[in-house]
C-alpha cells in the first residue's frame, strides 16, 4: 500500500496518473497548501522541502521508504510497476532525458510564471515576461519534438505523465501571450487530446477531491 501526499496542483498530479495508470494501491492525503499545511511537522518528517507531492511505500523491496520530489517518485514507481519507464538501453535513456527536461525546465518555469501573473503582490513586467517568453520556447521544444514522434520520449511514459499536469493548464494562455513563438502548437494540441481521454488520466486528473 502507498500513502500518498498531494494537493490540487500539476506536481500532484503526476502521480495521481501514474498510480492510476499502474493500479497501483493507495490512499490520499490532501495537503491543504492554502492552510500552510505542507509545514506541519508530520509532513516535513517526509517531505522536508515543504512541498508536495511524497509518498511512502509500506511494500518498497528492503521496506517502507517515503520520498519526495515528483521526477523520485515517478522513476520509483516505475520501477515497482514496471511500466511506463523502459529497463534499459536507448529507449530508457530517451524517457529520462524528457523527465529531467520537465523537472528542471517545464516545472518551474511555467511555475515561476503562474506565480508571477497571478500571484505577486506586484506587477513585475520583466518577470512576467521572462517567464512567459521561456516557457512559450520551452512549449515550441515540446511542440518540435512531438512532432518526430507519438509521444514525448516515443511510448507514452514517465516523461507524458510529469509534462501533461503543467502543459493543460498553460498551453492556451501561453500560446495566446506568444503566438510568433508557438504558432498553433498543433502537435502538441494533438498530444494534449490523446493524453486527456486516457481514463486514468481523467481520474488521477481529479485527486485529490475537495469540497469548492
Ligand atoms: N520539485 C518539486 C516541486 C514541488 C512543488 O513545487 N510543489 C508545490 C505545489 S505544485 C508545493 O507544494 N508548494 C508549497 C510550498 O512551496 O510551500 C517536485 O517536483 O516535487
């Protein structure tokens, strides 16, 4: 069984669609961020950078283990699974090339965006527009990309799991903000489409459940 600490952002739902697309076991635990409860000291005993998402794994090989950081936990479950992450060779190398891409590109770019435009407690028009600009190149990347290939790293995979939370929720903002960079985006529009109707993604999409 894993017991899994997450809330209702993109880093979360990595892994909500990775246990899903698994069917691996296990139980939520909404961390709620608005109450700052990613500071109580039972959180921080797992997750001491403060942040979700975390799990611990009751059945890991050698026993019980939490981790935090979303690319640790994707390449652990993987691992348990199986899926999604191949064993060896090129094809592995591939998959986690485009997984450390997202952790140290897509993530906190587009992060440090949304923060910025949203967020701020002042308008700081370098800011937004360095972060908007970089992640409208880092989209156009994945955009070139997909259009070599179905999905990020060939198969779908660990790779799809960790850049699909981020990319749905900024794709038409960012594109509409720099369209001389993007330009339609059809290729990942099209990656966008086919990921959304995976059934597990629909559900690991919707974890954790809180009242509006
Ligand atoms: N690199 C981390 C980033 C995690 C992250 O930024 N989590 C955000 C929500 S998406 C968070 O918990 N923020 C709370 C805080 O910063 O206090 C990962 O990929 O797991």
């Amino acid at each position: 069984m894993i017991d899994f600490y997450t809330w209702t952002t993109p880093n979360g739902r990595k892994i909500s669609v990775m246990l899903e697309e698994c069917g691996l076991e296990y139980t939520t635990h909404a961390v709620n961020l608005q109450k700052e409860e990613q500071f109580k000291p039972e959180f921080l005993a797992i997750a001491p950078n403060n942040k979700i998402p975390a799990i611990v794994d009751h059945d890991a090989p050698g026993g019980p283990v939490s981790i935090f950081e979303s690319g640790a936990i994707l390449l652990h479950l993987a691992e348990k699974s199986g899926k999604f992450l191949p064993a060896s060779g090129p094809e592995r190398a591939k998959v986690l090339e485009w997984l450390f891409w997202q952790m140290g590109g897509i993530g906190p770019i587009m992060g440090q965006a949304g923060h910025f435009t949203t967020q701020a407690p002042e308008q700081v028009p370098y800011a937004i527009d360095r972060f908007i600009s970089e992640s409208a190149r880092l989209i156009k990347v994945l955009d070139t990309q997909l259009s070599k290939t179905e999905f990020m790293a060939g198969e779908y995979s660990i790779a799809d799991m960790a850049t699909y939370p981020w990319v749905i929720l900024g794709f038409d903002l960012i594109k509409s903000a720099k369209p001389d960079v993007i330009g339609e985006g059809e290729n990942v529009a099209r990656w966008i489409r086919m990921i959304g109707e995976r059934p597990a993604v629909i559900k690991g999409m919707a974890v954790p459940e809180v009242a509006s």
